[in-house]
DNA sequence: AGTTAGATTTCGTCA
DNA sequence: TGACGAAGTCTAACT
C-alpha cells in the first residue's frame, strides 16, 4: 500500500464524468491495483476512485500541462471496463510504501438473519397461539422469510425487514399472491415485520390486509442469549 | 488527517457487532472525527469505520490487555447513537499528519437525469408522434419521470432506468394505478425505458401491459451534444 | 458466472 | 428535518 498526500486535481471517465479542482488530498494506492482519493471528511465513500482489477501507470506531463504546474500524472484503467480516472499531481506532500499482507476478514454478527432467528424462536410475537412451519420457505419466486400457522392451524406468511418500506410490502404482495393459487396453503395471511415500519409502508401494507409488527430487537436478543454486549 | 499503520484489531458494537481479528492495517482519523480501517485490498469500503460525528480517545490498556501485548486503545463513539468502534494497537508502524484543509468537492455528470433529459429531448424514440407533456410530473405518490402524449393525443408515463429491475416495473405500475385513476388523465398507457432490463423485468413489464424500451446511451448523447469524451 | 437482495450502506433531492 | 430514490454503489448468497 502507497500513501500520498498531493496538492491534485482528478478527472474519470466511464459510467459517467466527473472531475475534482485542486486541492490537497490523500491518496491510497493498494496492492490490487486499486486507487481511492480521500479528503478530510465526509463519510468512509472517497471523492473518487478505481476498483480493481486496474493499474495504474504514471506519466511525465505534457507542455501545456506542466505550465500550469503539473509534476506528474496517474493514469488509473480499468481491466475490463473503460473506465479511466486520471490524477494530476502538482505537489506530492507526502509519499511512502507499507507492506500489510493479507487481511483475515470481517466477522459479523446480527442484522436481519438473526432478526429472523429470533423471531422463529419467539413466534409467540407474531400471535397467541402462533406454530413455525419453517424459516426460509421456498416459493416459486423466492424464499418467504417465515412460514407459520396462527392459533386455528392457517399458514401465515411473515417478510421480516431491519426497515421496513414500500418495497418489502411489494416483495410480501408478490408471495402472498402466489402462495393463495396453492390449494394445499390457502388462504394465506400476511404479516409484515420490521423494526421500523415507514408510515407509507404501512398504509400500503394494512390497504392489502397485511398487519404490520414492530420489532423489539433488544428485547428479542435479551431474551434469546445470555451473551452480554460486549462494551 | 492523521494516517497510522498499526497492527491492530478492531471490534465494533451498534447496529450489528463485528469484530477484526489482529493484522496490519491502514487506520485513517480524518478532521471530522471519523476513522476508517483499509486493508490492501478490497473496494473503496474500509473493514471497519466511524462515521462522523464521532468522537476518538486514547486510553491505556488494562493488565489483561498489555499481557496479551496491546500497547493503546482507540475508543471511537459516535456522537448521537450509542454506535463505539475499539481499536486495540499492538504496534504501531506508521504515524503521520497533514493538513488538507476543505475540499471543492466533486463536480459530477451524466446518468439518470442524463438519460431522462435526452429521452425528454429525443421523445419521438418512444414512438412516432409523441410529444413531451413534461419531465418530473408530479403524482400524489412522487414524480414520473417523463409524461407524454402518443400520435392521438393519450397519456403515456415513462419510467426510465439505467438499469431495469423488477421494483423499477413495480413503481411504474403504481404510478399507473393512481393516474389512470384520474379521468383527465386516464387512459394511461406505461413505457418502461432502460439502458439494460432484467428478463424477470421485462416479462412483469409485459404481463401488466407495459411496453419495455431499451435506451441506447452512447446514440442518443452522440445525437445530443457535440462535446466529445475527455480522453 | 450471473442474479438478487441487503447494507453500520452513502448521497442527493424534495416536500 | 424527514423520507424516498439512486449509486461508477459494494457485498454476500444463491442458481
């Protein structure tokens, strides 16, 4: 991995064009090949940037261009694409090189899988007497999330969301209508769960007869595992 | 901007929890406060990150700790949620800062609104004799992209995409719900316009009666303006 | 390899 | 300020 920090403008072109003025900033050029132009804020997206796999080549400027001040230029293509980013240095404030070697990776833990987890272990939740059939149940156009049968033994079909919006009403709309053509399951009620409900989704959602529940994740977790937060 | 090369690992508690087990890694502490983690590798997202506002302190490790050989902690805590990133420094390698000061910031073009200014200019490729009514037509449900009217004078809505899914489809079609609800309006007939659109797309499209149409973007910038690519 | 759905998404825009 | 759609999205899972 090389660090530079340079005074630089930026140009790329390829699904689109986009340009930076000059300005101080930081650039990271990794072992793939790849190269990220940070500034000194904003979020963990860089002003500009190339994914691998690419390489980067760098040039001696033109007449014109060393005029205007430029030292050095980085020509920044893409493999398959034709994407190209170019960086026009005008003063390389900072430059080294670091050996980091091979990163063993992230290891997750939560979000939606385990919101589902929870839920199939706690489907009281979702209804007195409330059974599971089963998590992940295959349809025709994809897995529903939870398939269970309310207190008189009728499948209910549950999509769970983090944030529940418009589109997971659709993606459950889509389920339910093909699962009510199957004898052997209909009728097929619907719930909608999440642990934020948007107010179009659930207008959308109780519009089709769909009843939304809100999710208590914390609750869920403290009742499921007795594992402590780790801070 | 302070950049540290550090064999470190890092825990993260908020949302979900995560944790990155010991290796060398490329910390980057910007001026708002924030703090990246880069492997070598990878895309522009880093392993692990705070985003601003966010907090960093530096503390001593406890007895446990400097035994299993941590010399700092780093406790990222971000400003309104409860979110806290831990980076526990067993060496550090690398230790600079610099001043970037603000960043002009990136001027983009092209893409959607690039595509839905030279359909709305080049109408006539959604069939002969039509003719733009105007783009962004307001809905109770959000703007259509681009409302028309065919050779005999219909209404048509288009919805246009870079590139085609099943929820692009889905969106028109809520659209066409609610306008063709509308007798000043009604009937309204659909064009589902895209540089690229799925099979799954197109036959839900077709199934509900609306015409798919896919958008040639390089012919119609080519027609368009006559400013020729940067490199 | 292609497709789909989720993301600690981030980023813009508009009501 | 909140909500919704787009992104040069990225990423993982599944076909």
């Amino acid at each position: 991995m090389r660090l530079v920090i340079a005074r630089c403008s930026v140009d790329y072109a390829g699904r689109l064009q986009a340009h930076l003025p000059l300005a101080t900033r930081l650039l990271i050029h990794k072992n793939d090949g790849s190269l990220l132009v940070h500034s000194d804020g904003g979020s963990y997206k860089p002003l500009n940037w190339m994914s691998p796999p690419c390489t980067l080549t760098v040039h001696e400027p033109d007449d014109d261009q060393r005029d205007a001040g430029v030292t050095e230029l980085w020509r920044v293509t893409h493999a398959k694409t034709a994407d190209m980013l170019v960086v026009s240095i005008y003063e390389t404030l900072h430059d080294t090189a670091h050996e980091l070697g091979v990163d063993p990776g992230l290891q997750k833990d939560g979000v939606e899988a385990h919101l589902q987890k929870l839920l199939a272990e706690q489907i009281e939740l979702a209804g007195d007497g409330y059974t599971l059939v089963r998590r992940e149940y295959m349809t025709a156009i994809g897995p529903v999330d939870i398939l269970a049968r309310d207190a008189v033994g009728a499948s209910v079909a549950i999509e769970i969301k983090r944030r529940g919006g418009i589109d997971g009403v659709e993606q459950l709309t889509r389920y339910l209508e093909l699962m009510n053509r199957d004898p052997l399951l209909a009728p097929v009620a619907g719930i909608f769960a999440a642990q934020e409900i948007t107010p179009q989704a659930r207008t959308l959602a109780e519009d089709r007869g769909i009843r939304c529940l809100l999710l208590d994740y914390d609750a869920m977790r403290g009742i499921d595992d007795g594992v402590p937060r780790l801070f």
